[in-house]
C-alpha cells in the first residue's frame, strides 16, 4: 500500500479536527443535558486528527521519489 499525497493527508486531518471540535461542543454545550455518545465520537475524531497530523509531520519526504537509496 502506498502512502497517500501530503495534500490529501492535510485535507483529512483538517476534517478529523473540525469535525472532533464540532462534535465535542455539540455533545458538551450545545444541548442542555450532555450528549455523552457525540462527546465521545468527537474525542475519538480530534484523536484521529492528532494522530494523523502527527504522521504528517514524522513523514520523511524523500527529494527524488525514483531514486533508489
């Protein structure tokens, strides 16, 4: 399995982020009981988004892709 693009590599971390803040406020603040299982669901995303931000930025970039080491 190759790795995916950089480009689409942020896309998706950006999308786990959002949608783990969103989720996290709506389930916490919005309705007037907590919502446990959306608070859940957003930690679980914000997770993803850290863990996969933090790949991001350990992913060594080689100069030359056909270059053979």
């Amino acid at each position: 399995m190759k790795n995916p693009s950089p480009t689409k590599l942020k896309v998706i971390t950006i999308m786990f982020l959002v949608a783990g803040a969103w989720g996290l406020s709506m389930g916490m603040f919005f309705f007037p009981n907590p919502s446990f299982p959306l608070a859940a669901l957003g930690i679980v995303n914000l997770v993803l988004g850290i863990f996969l931000g933090f790949k991001q930025l350990k992913k060594e970039n080689s100069p030359d892709p056909k270059k053979r080491r």
